[in-house]
C-alpha cells in the first residue's frame, strides 16, 4: 500500500513539476513558447497577454498538484480544482476539434500535454477523495 501511495504521490509531484515549469515559461518567455509548442502557432496570432494569463492558470494548477502531494488533508480539494481546470482545457481542445476549429490531427498532438494531464489528474483527485473517505472511516472505527 504505502508503494502504491508514493507512486500516486510521485505521479502527482512530476505534474505539478510540469504543470509551474510550463506556467513559468509561459511567464517569463511568451514568444518562445508560443514557437516552441507545436501546434499553437496554428490556434490563432500570438498574444502575449493572453499566454500569460493561461501561464499564470498553469503555474497555479501545479502549484495545487504539489500541494495536494505535500498536504493530505488539502489534497482532495487542490486536485480536484486542479483536475476541473484541465479537464475543461482539454474538452475545449476536443469541442474545437468537433466543430472544425482544428483538424482531428490535433487529438493526437494534443494528448501528451493537454489530454494525458486531464486523465492523470481527475485520477488522482478520485484516489485522494477515495483515500479520504477510507481514513474517515478507520478513524470512526478507531
């Protein structure tokens, strides 16, 4: 079990990781991001203010993830927020797929860093809401 948690707690840490270094990129190099992600230069003009905001999002959402990691009884409400977030990016990334806004090649360009993240982390808000209500159960019993 306690393999099993630091698994879950590593997986959670590696995205946080990702998720701040992202943002930070995002933040501190606008232009060179939008150059260096592939497919963004196809989604419409650079915008600096724009990729900032979504930088900041980024920053903040791995931020979460590794404070959900560090703090258990924190972790269901900062995964969870974490994984709404880019559950949501990643179904807007398939709606303008489903609309013709982008072609279906961007499904699989976009899974490694929008859809894969999505799945990770509603994952692991469910274990860390299951892991919750399992010790408040031990804990009534105890």
């Amino acid at each position: 079990m306690m393999q099993g948690r630091s698994l879950i707690l590593g997986l959670a840490a590696v995205l946080g990781i990702g998720g701040v270094a992202n943002g930070l990129f995002m933040l501190v190099d606008p232009a060179n991001w939008y150059l260096a992600v592939p497919g963004v230069t196809t989604t419409g003009p650079f915008n600096q203010h724009f990729i900032r905001d979504i930088g900041l999002i980024f920053a903040l959402i791995g931020a979460a993830m590794l404070g959900g990691a560090m703090l258990a009884a924190q972790r269901v409400k900062l995964w969870s927020a974490s994984a709404s977030w880019l559950t949501g990016h990643a179904l807007f990334h398939l709606w303008e797929v489903s609309v013709g806004i982008c072609g279906s090649d961007a499904i699989a360009r976009d899974f490694p860093a929008v859809t894969l993240p999505a799945i990770l982390s509603t994952a692991l808000a469910c274990w860390a809401w299951r892991d919750a209500r399992r010790s408040k159960a031990q804990n009534a019993f105890s």
